[in-house]
C-alpha cells in the first residue's frame, strides 16, 4: 500500500469517526427527550386513571347523588 492510499484511509477513518461522533450525540438527545416524554406520559396516564375513576365512581352513585373519593 502506498503513501497515497494510506492517507486516504486515514481521511476516511477520520470522517467515520466524526460521523460516529455525531450520530452518538444525537443519540443521546434522543434519548433524553424520550425520557423526558415517557416521564409526561406518566403523569397524563396518571391524571386520566384518576378521572377515569373518579367517573366510574360518580356513574356507581348517580341515584344517590355522593361521590364516595
């Protein structure tokens, strides 16, 4: 192999590594956010269970007119 062909190697592994790099960083935001969304999806899967309850409980007491919480 020749000098020429190994500085296109080195410039290639160069660029891969960069690439690599970037695409990492990108991972890791992505990942972040999903936390971040999964977090959201918990508190709303939370807060709608809640009303969902609390509803089936109002239907359960409509002819006496009390929500039993």
């Amino acid at each position: 192999m020749n000098e020429q062909d190994r500085q296109k190697m080195k410039d290639a592994n160069k660029r891969a590594s960069e690439m690599n790099l970037s695409l990492l960083g990108e991972l890791e935001n992505l990942l972040n956010e999903n936390k971040k969304l999964e977090e959201e999806n918990k508190k709303w899967r939370e807060y709608y269970e809640f009303g969902s309850n609390l509803y089936k409980r109002s239907q359960g007491n409509q002819g006496r007119g009390t929500l039993n919480t």
